[in-house]
C-alpha cells in the first residue's frame, strides 16, 4: 500500500496485522521507521525482470527507423480512459520533430482498435509484446506516470513523465496525495530529475520543449545519464525475488 503517498493511518492498520513487510522502494524503509514499524528492503523485482535478458536494440531500430532517424517511445498507460487522454498529448507533438519516429508500447491488456481511435492514418507505428525491446531501442521517452517510468529509465531512457486527468479528480488527489511528486524516478531520488508535466503544465510548448533539450542538449543528456546511475545505486543489485523468499523462509524456521 503507498501510505506514503496519502492516507498515511494505514501504517497503523498495517503494524497491527502484518507480521513482517518487505519494501520494494528504497525510501519505504525510513518512511516505515520514523513511524515506528522495522521493514526490509530488499530491492525491486524490476532489476530481477531486466537483468541478464537480452533485449533487440539494433533489430528493433533496422525495422522501425531510417538510419538517421531518431526513436520516441510514447508509453500513454495500460488503461483506456489513460490512453484516449494521454496519447493526444503526446502526439500533439509529433509533427515538430521530423526526423524522429514516433512509436507507441501497446499494452498487453488493450486491443489496436484502442489505439486506432487516437492514431487515426497518422505513420504511427503500435508495438504489442515488445516494451522492453522498443525502450532498449529508444532516444527518448514521453511516459505516463506508473510503474514505466522506473522501468524507462532502467533502460538510461531520457524521459518526459506526462500526467492529466479531469479536474475533479485532480483536486482530490491534490487534498490527498502527500508527496512532491508522481514519477517513481523523482520520488527515490527525492528531487525532479525528469520532468513532471501534470495537468495545466502538460501542453505541446513545454513538451516539445524538454523532448528537445533530453534529444538535443548535451548538458541535459549527461545529467540524465549521472542521475539514472544514482538510481541503480539506491536500488541496489538484481535479485529481489530470491532475497525475499529466502528471508521468508528463515522466519518460517525460526
């Protein structure tokens, strides 16, 4: 449960009836300590799904892209109320970046005629079964906030984390939620190393905007490189899983 992003008296419900917590995010182990509950971390079974797997970056750029082309990976969310929002968005932009393809991580939940609706005859390529290909092949990242933003940038793909959603519902969130921001990079680091476009600040100028500086400036390129390093370190090492059902196991021994 994210106690930690709002409705943080669930601690309590959770001390009361867990007999012990495994963490998957750093931070979640000083969160759960200044309230008094003693957590592990063992560290995220993402590391466990990309390490040691081989991804086909070369294949995938032969098939997608001309040779001087570059890739923009669009990751619009595995709903379709996300995906009927966020994907005009970030095709909004597309025709302000002529030499860079625009290609769509298909949900696996999702049939194309979801995504046929927003695309319309734009060259807009949708890829099923294949995310970890598309960003092991990507420049760049346009990526609805969720679990994809950690794992773009795994892969060291410079990203824009994009959000919107109806007022309402944006102003609840914003009585409830108790954290700076919504991308899992920013929130283990604690500070915006890639940009939150949400609501009002999602528009074609500011997207365009940082696309091009992650595409095109080298200052940028590097600090996104360095950062995504500090990343891996805070997470630690693959094998999360196998650390996990170990530790399980020692406490069912005892």
């Amino acid at each position: 449960p994210t106690v930690w992003a709002w409705k943080k008296s669930r601690i309590h419900k959770i001390k009361a009836r867990v007999d012990k917590l495994f963490a998957i995010l750093p931070f979640e182990k000083p969160f759960y300590a200044a309230e008094g509950y003693e957590v592990e971390y063992c560290g995220h079974p993402l590391l466990d799904e990309i390490a040691g797997r081989h991804f086909h970056r070369e294949e995938t750029r032969r098939q997608l892209l001309d040779p001087d082309e570059r890739l923009i990976a669009l990751l619009p969310g595995s709903r379709k109320q996300e995906i009927s929002r966020m994907l005009p968005q970030m095709l909004a932009i597309k025709n302000r970046f002529p030499r860079s393809r625009f290609v769509v991580a298909g949900a696996p939940t999702m049939t194309p005629e979801v995504y046929a609706e927003v695309i319309g005859n734009a060259d807009v390529p949708v890829l099923f079964g294949h995310t970890y290909d598309l960003l092991a092949a990507a420049d760049a990242a346009l990526v609805t906030s969720g679990t994809a933003t950690l794992e773009t940038a795994l892969f060291g793909v410079p990203q824009v984390v994009c959000y919107a959603a109806n007022g309402f519902s944006v102003w609840i969130a914003r009585k409830l939620i108790q954290v700076r921001f919504i991308g899992l990079v920013n929130l283990i680091l604690d500070r915006e190393v890639v940009r939150e476009l949400i609501q009002n600040d999602l528009h074609p100028e500011a997207l365009a905007a940082e696309l091009r500086r992650l595409l095109d400036d080298p200052k940028r390129k590097a600090q996104v490189k360095a950062d995504y390093a500090e990343l891996h370190q805070k997470l630690g090492e693959p094998g999360a899983s196998a650390r996990v059902a170990k530790r399980i196991l020692e406490l069912m021994e005892r």
